[in-house]
C-alpha cells in the first residue's frame, strides 16, 4: 500500500509539502506531472495537473527518492507546491483515486522507516519530540537522542550481556568441560558492571523525562489568598476566574509555560479549607494530590490565613516556596511557623516582589535540569525496561554455583530482551502504536 499525506503545517502557507511512500509512488508522479521520474534526490520543477482532463492544479518542486535510500526505506516522492488549502486538497484528492493509494495514519512515515530498519525505536521517539518540543532545553534533549549516543550506549550494554549469556550457555551444553577460570571471573565482573552502569542511568532524578514532559508547579494554599491571580500574572493572560467570593477555584487549572527555554506546567488548585461541599471537597483533594506529585509547590497565604501546616506534609513543604501574598494591606505580624520558612512577601496586585519570585522558580528550574550525567532517558517506557533489566541481572548474581547457572540463563535473557525492547531489537509491537500515534500526520 502506498500513502500520502500533508507533511508540512496546516494551513495557509508560502509553501506546502505533500509526502508520497510506497509501490506506486512512480504511478503517482506520472499521473500527476505526465512524465517520469526525474533524477533522483534533485529538485526539479514540474507542473501538476488533473488526471482526466489534464487541468493544471499548480507548479512546484518534485524531489523523488528511490528506495531504499530514502527516509521510509521505500519509493518515496516530495511535492513542494504552493500552500493554498485548495491547492493541497486537490492534489490529495487526486492521489486518493489512484489504485493502492491511501491517507497516511499519524506517524505512519516513521513508523515504515522503522519497521524497514532506517531508524531505531529511540531515534523514532526523539523524532515525535523534537516535532513537539517547545521550549531549547526541549530541542536540544531531542537532538542529542536522534545523534544515537543513548542507542549506543543501550546496544552497547547489551551486546556485552549477550556476551555473557553465550559464556553461560555454553557451560549449559557442554557440563563436561571445565570453562577457564577467568571467563568465570568475567561473567560476575561484567555483570556488576552492566548492573551499575544501568543503576547510574536510572539515577537521574527523571531529568530527561521533567525536560520531555514539563517541570510540574502547583500553587496551592487557602483560599481566597490569590492563588488565581498569580496564575493569571505568571502565564500573562487571564487563565482563572478571579474573585473575592472565597471557593472560586474548585477543579484543577493548567497553564504550560515557557520560562527562561524551560518548560512549566503551571496548575491552579482549589483553595484548602474545612468544607462541607462535596464538590469543593473533590478540588481540595485534587489540590492535595497536585501538591504532592508536583515537582515544586508555590504555597500561597496571605496576612490573615497563615494557617497551613495541617494540609502539607514535611515533604511537600520542603519542595515550596512560601509566600505571602496581599502584602500591600500590610502585616501587623507573622507567626513563628510560617516566618522559619523564610516568606517572601508580594503583592500580586501591586506587581510587588514577583520578579523575585520568579527568580525563585528560576533558581528551582536550574537545580531540577542541571545533570553532571547524559540523560538517556526520557520516557516511562525506558525507565520501566531499565528497571526490569537490573531486577533480572540481580536474579542472576544471586546464583553463585556453576549448577545454578542453567536457572541464571533465564534472567540473563530476559534482561537482554528488556535492554532491546528499548531501541526495538526484539519484537516491540506493543508499544508500537502508542509511540507512532502521538505523531502528527505526514510524518
């Protein structure tokens, strides 16, 4: 089957790039432009037109790669023409009624190049990441996983495991022999070391994956402390509704931002009180829930609500910063509780102190991204692998005589089966769908 699909944005445009992969990619440049292929990988002007009564649709750039060197691995072809939405729609219609052809599902591209070994499963990935990234920090983790350093390293590790597992097997199939005293020695040398290198990388305070995902604050705090306004003035544009009836606020609010190239997911929470309202008392346990999942917490009081320790445990509180907002009313006084965790006082409305909280933030985001160690990785699905392996190769250095090794072989090879589910050198096509849909069309 051959597919097509809009690989640029949709949209009015100077130029839109409609991508072809498959069997009759020749077939539809033919019918399109009436003449051949042109010379491969060199952009050629041609016009386009209607099959049937030869009208002319547009003129622009055709670029055709053969495969298997192209990014599918597959016959593939570019039309780079004019970014009109009529125009796209009637190339695409035209393509759509060519016997074999059909619209691409999201991904599908990079999905054939993977299925046809151009990429591996982590470049795949670090492909839908840059598409999406929004922010530098964002940007750059995705190219430094499309380089291969992560594929290199994960192939690395596992090729030495496989190493191993030969060494054991053989031993398996051969009692009789007697293995060198040093390929003994190896076998447990090499395994501490692949369990340690794969400790390491687990060890990473989820850098790569806070960078991918968003670094989570939660403003949380009593209500009517202006919680909302802050929110508003943090994401500069009005987000929540602002009000001095208390209780306002009763579901969870987001905003993502992009503060200093890192990227935030700001959330709103309903403020924390006693209640009686089976609806309020849901958002005060949301607001609960985002305070102890958030990466940091910004704890908002104000002069006359500084009550806030019988809602946050110790641990939450050690990742906030405490403010005191309203601060233009004045404060007569600040209790003991609240002034050893050192406030800082604003005024949302008067803009008073804000650029000293955002400084705060700032300095947060910094110590949460900095990582003295390369980041591998940046999804669940790699953490969960990684963890799977280490839990197999313990398993295994738990069989200290020669007459466990058959059971070890086992464990060996689960754990290299969990390092190649990774970068897709075993069968993978459970995950497959999940990674490939988030792309966008055309890619």
């Amino acid at each position: 089957m051959t597919i097509y699909a809009l690989s640029s944005g949709p949209g009015i445009a100077g130029i839109s790039v409609i991508r072809v992969s498959g069997s009759k990619t020749k077939d539809v440049i033919v019918n399109l432009t009436k003449q051949k292929a042109p010379e491969p990988r060199v952009a050629t002007l041609r016009k386009i037109n209607k099959i049937n009564n030869n009208e002319l649709i547009d003129e622009g750039i055709l670029i055709w790669f053969p495969g298997p060197y192209s990014y599918t691995g597959e016959d593939m072809a570019e039309f780079h023409v004019h970014g009109s939405k009529a125009v796209v729609d009637s190339i695409q219609d035209i393509i759509s009624k060519i016997d074999g052809c059909r619209l691409a599902d999201p991904g599908e591209f990079t999905k054939i190049a993977f299925q046809n070994g151009k990429i591996n499963l982590l470049k795949a990935e670090s492909i839908s990441d840059l598409i999406s990234s929004e922010t530098e920090i964002q940007r750059q983790q995705a190219i430094k996983i499309m380089s291969g350093k992560s594929s290199e390293k994960f192939n690395s590790l596992r090729s030495r495991l496989i190493k191993i597992l030969s060494n054991v097997e053989a031993k398996i199939d051969f009692p009789e022999e007697d293995l060198p005293d040093d390929i003994l020695e190896n076998i447990h040398t090499e395994t501490d070391y692949i369990r340690n290198e794969i400790e390491k990388i687990l060890n990473d305070r989820r850098v790569g994956e806070r960078i991918r995902e968003g670094f989570k604050i939660a403003i949380v705090g009593p209500t009517n402390a202006g919680k909302s306004s802050l929110l508003n003035y943090l994401s500069r544009r009005d987000i929540a509704i602002v009000s001095e009836i208390a209780g306002t606020t009763r579901d969870v609010i987001e905003a993502h931002l992009n503060l200093d190239g890192f990227p935030v997911i700001l959330s709103d929470t309903a403020g924390i009180r006693v209640s009686k309202n089976e609806i309020e008392k849901k958002g005060i346990k949301l607001a609960l829930k985002k305070a102890k999942n958030a990466d940091l917490n910004i704890i908002v009081l104000e002069p006359k609500s500084q009550d806030f320790r019988d809602f946050f445990n110790e641990s939450a509180i050690k990742k906030s910063i405490l403010v005191v907002n309203k601060s233009d009313l004045g404060v007569s006084e600040i209790s003991n509780e609240v002034e050893k965790y050192n406030p800082l006082f604003i005024s949302v409305k008067k803009e008073k102190n804000l650029d000293q909280l955002i400084d705060l933030i700032k300095e947060n985001l910094k110590n949460k991204f900095i990582s003295s160690e390369d980041i591998y990785i940046t999804r669940e699905r790699h953490r969960s692998n990684l963890k799977n392996c280490v839990e197999h190769l313990k398993n295994f250095q738990k069989k200290k005589s020669l007459e466990d090794f058959d059971k070890g072989a086992e464990d060996l090879r689960l754990a290299v089966r969990y390092l190649g589910m990774i970068v897709g050198k075993v069968d993978v096509e459970e995950v497959l769908g999940s990674i490939f849909n988030d792309f966008c069309i055309g890619k």
